[in-house]
C-alpha cells in the first residue's frame, strides 16, 4: 500500500481534432485514469480537451468554435473533464509541446495563487484541522460504486493539491498518435524529447496499433519508454471520427457513437457534409508545412 504522501496529482490533456468528439475520446479519460489509480501511484484530479485550431488545416475539420461546443456539451455532465480553448484560440497552429508548456504554466500559477491566499490566511491551522476531521468522518463511509471511489480520489486529489507540490500534467493520447511520431517531418525529434522527459504520455491502445512493438522500434520511444504508460482497452471500441464524419455525410446513423447532445447539435447546424469533408483538400497539414518552408530555404540562397 502506497504512503497517501506519495501519491502524485496528475493532471490529463489530450490534444487532438475532436472532429467530432466521440464517446472514445470521452473513454479514453476514463481508462487513464481507472489505469492510474489501479498502479497507487497517482490521482487523477483533472482531464483537459484542447481541440486543435483551425490552422492545422486538416482535411474536413470544421470550425473551431463548432468543435468547443461540441466537447462541453459532451463533458457538460462530468465533475473531471474540462474543454479548454486556448489551443484554438491562438492565430495559427501550434505544436503541442507548446500546448503543453502553457498548460503546465497555468497549473503552477494556480497552484501559486493558492499557496500564496494559504499563507496570508492567519486562520490555516483551524482550517487544517477542520480538513482533516472532515477526512476522518469522509473514510468511516462506505463506498460502494466505482464511481464513488474514483470521485473520493478526485476530492482526496484537490484536497492534497492545496497542500502539496503542483500537479503532474501528462499527454494523453491513443497509439496512433504515438505511432505518428515516426511519421517523417511531423513531429520534431527535441519536441517529442521534451513531451516524454518533461510530461510523460498516457497511451490508450487503439485497434491497428501496436504501441509496445513501436516502442520497441523508435529510439526516442524506448529512451524514455518508462516515461509511457500504456493502457489497454480490453472493451475494444474502434470508434473514429472519421468514420463518423462519413456515416453523416451518407445519411446513416451514428446514434450510440456519440453524446445524444453532439449529434442534436451537428443536425441542428447541419454539419459534416460533402462541403465541409472538402475543406483543406489540398491543402498541406500545419506541421509539415512549418517543415517544408524550412527545407525549402537553402533552395533560395542558392
Ligand atoms: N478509438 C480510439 N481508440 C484509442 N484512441 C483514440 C480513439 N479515437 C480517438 N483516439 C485518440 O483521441 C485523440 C484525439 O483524436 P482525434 O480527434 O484525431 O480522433 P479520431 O477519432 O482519431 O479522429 P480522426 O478519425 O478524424 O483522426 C488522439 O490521441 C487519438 O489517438
Ligand atoms: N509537431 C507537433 O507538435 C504535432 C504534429 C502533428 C500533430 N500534432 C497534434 O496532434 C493532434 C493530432 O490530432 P489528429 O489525430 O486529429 O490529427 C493535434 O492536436 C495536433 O496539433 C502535433
Ligand atoms: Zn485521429
């Protein structure tokens, strides 16, 4: 059994399209965190969704401000998952090293803010003896769902959050963004240094990946591979957006895939259609076109 003192508060981003959300996205929450209990090591206090901005110029994604909507109505019931639009919010695309670092620097000047309004506070001791009677009383109950357990780590975790050092923020993705890190020119070799050594990375499997042989191939993956928890769906569910965008476009039914209320707002607005499956055809994804304009600068000098 792990000293309560050492477990560490961790908190979830996971950067993507959301285009749109599905009830995966919504799972892959759940399964880091059940994860991340299940080894005592961690609390799992918060989950972020940073939909990506209009800049990343990836096939058929719609509006950003559509895709926000979307994930609050989708988290609009749930007391840890949180949408957060500074990501696509910001002029052009960034890389998601930068997303993270803000995130990161958000956490820490909360968690400023709040030691700071501690120690002016000449009333801290009774507070803290208040807490801790509260603590005692709150463990005589018993617990019987899964959910009451995970929502007294949440209170235990925002409790400790106060007292203790800043959060963990950790990447959360699927495999197959783990696997695109070995796509040529996608992803810098420093930033996915910096995402491993600095954050870490939750990895849910995915049907068609295999992330443990992955990690096994690429250097940098296995470098760092202590620094990524890979988490197993057994339930597996191999929703995608994609596939969801095309039941749309085809007039199918995507009902159960997806929030009721997601799919009362893309028909109320009408969207995914041929039109917005069109948008950014031809276009060159964000990421590698940062790169080609580099590579293409030496051929000027010439
Ligand atoms: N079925 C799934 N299993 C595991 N991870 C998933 C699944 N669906 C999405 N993810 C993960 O969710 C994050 C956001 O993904 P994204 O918005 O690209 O969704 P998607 O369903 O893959 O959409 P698209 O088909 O448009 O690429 C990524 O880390 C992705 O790996
Ligand atoms: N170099 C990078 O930082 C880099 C490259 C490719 C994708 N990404 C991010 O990964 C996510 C991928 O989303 P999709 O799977 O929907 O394409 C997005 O949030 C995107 O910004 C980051
Ligand atoms: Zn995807």
């Amino acid at each position: 059994m792990e000293n309560s003192e050492d477990i560490k508060n961790v908190v979830l981003l996971a950067c993507g399209s959301f285009n749109p959300i599905t009830n995966m996205h919504l799972r892959l929450f759940e399964l880091a965190r059940d994860h991340l209990h299940a080894t005592g090591k961690y609390s799992v206090i918060k989950g972020i969704i940073s939909p990506v901005g209009d800049g990343y110029m990836k096939k058929g994604l719609i509006d950003a401000h559509h895709r926000v909507v979307m994930a609050q109505l989708a988290t609009k019931d749930s007391n840890w998952l949180d949408v957060d639009a500074w990501e696509c919010q910001q002029k052009t695309w960034m890389e998601t090293v930068r997303v993270l670092r803000h995130h990161r620097d958000k956490i820490g000047l909360n968690e400023a803010f709040k030691k700071d309004s501690n120690f002016s506070d000449t009333n801290l001791q009774k507070r803290k003896r208040r807490r801790s009677l509260r603590d005692s009383v709150g463990s005589s109950e018993s617990k019987t769902s899964l959910d009451t357990f995970n929502s007294e780590q949440t209170k235990r975790a925002s409790r400790k959050m106060s007292d203790s050092g800043s959060p963990e923020l950790k990447l959360l993705c699927g495999a197959d963004l783990l696997e695109s890190f070995a796509v040529p020119n996608l992803w810098k070799e420093e930033d996915i240094v910096e995402i491993l050594s600095d954050y870490g990375l939750v990895c849910i499997s995915r049907a068609g990946s295999d992330a443990q042989k992955f990690i096994y191939e690429l250097d940098v993956l296995w470098q760092f591979r202590r620094n990524i928890i890979l988490v197993t769906e057994w339930i597996q569910n191999d929703i995608s957006a994609t596939k969801i965008r095309r039941a749309l476009r085809r007039g199918q039914s995507v009902r159960y895939l997806l929030p009721s209320s997601v799919l009362d707002y893309i028909e109320r607005h009408c969207l995914y259609t041929q039109a917005s499956e069109e948008c950014n055809a031809n276009v060159i994804l964000a990421p590698l076109q940062k790169v080609s304009t580099f590579m293409s600068f030496p051929s000027i000098s010439l």
